[in-house]
C-alpha cells in the first residue's frame, strides 16, 4: 500500500474490491469492543456508498444480515478474508 495515499481514496479502494467480490462468500471477524470479538462466515450480498451487507449463517439453516462500515475495515476494526482460503482481503495498518 502506498503510505502517501489519503484516506478517502482507500475508503474508495476497498468498496471497489469490495463491489467486486458481490454474490461470493467471505469471513468476517469484526471487533465489537469490551473485547467482544464476532466471527462468521456468509454471503457478501449488496455493497453501498458507505457500507456493505454480509448474510451470516448461523445454527440450523437460519441467516442474519450485518452491515459494516469501511471505515472500519480500514482501521482494522473489522477484517474480511476470502472463506475458502482465509487470506485477508485487506492489510491496512495502523500507524504510529
């Protein structure tokens, strides 16, 4: 990633690969606070200007739509990894 590039931009990068990888399953692991870490696997079904929508799988057939922000994948809030091979989409890190 190139260092210089100003936020916005990257925000845009991440909701074009993102719009990309629509209709395809993903893992997401997502840093609720209070040390609550939430992990599912599902369907990455609509992508928006300011956020994308997951369908989890849950217990017994049942599906749970969560959506988040990509603001938050940028700063590592949430993290997005392809469900097959569980390699992270996005490697943003933070800096000090």
């Amino acid at each position: 990633m190139d260092i210089d590039m100003p936020s916005v931009n990257r925000v845009d990068e991440i909701r074009d690969k993102l719009k990309t990888l629509e209709g395809q399953r993903i893992k997401i692991r997502a840093n609720m606070g209070r040390s609550r870490i939430v992990e599912g696997t599902g369907t990455l079904v609509q992508v928006h200007p300011s956020l994308f929508v997951v369908e989890i799988e849950e217990r017994r057939g049942r599906k749970n739509r969560q959506s988040y922000q990509y603001v938050d994948v940028l700063t590592g809030g949430v993290e997005v990894f392809d469900a097959d091979t569980g390699e992270r989409l996005f490697d943003y890190v933070a800096e000090e």
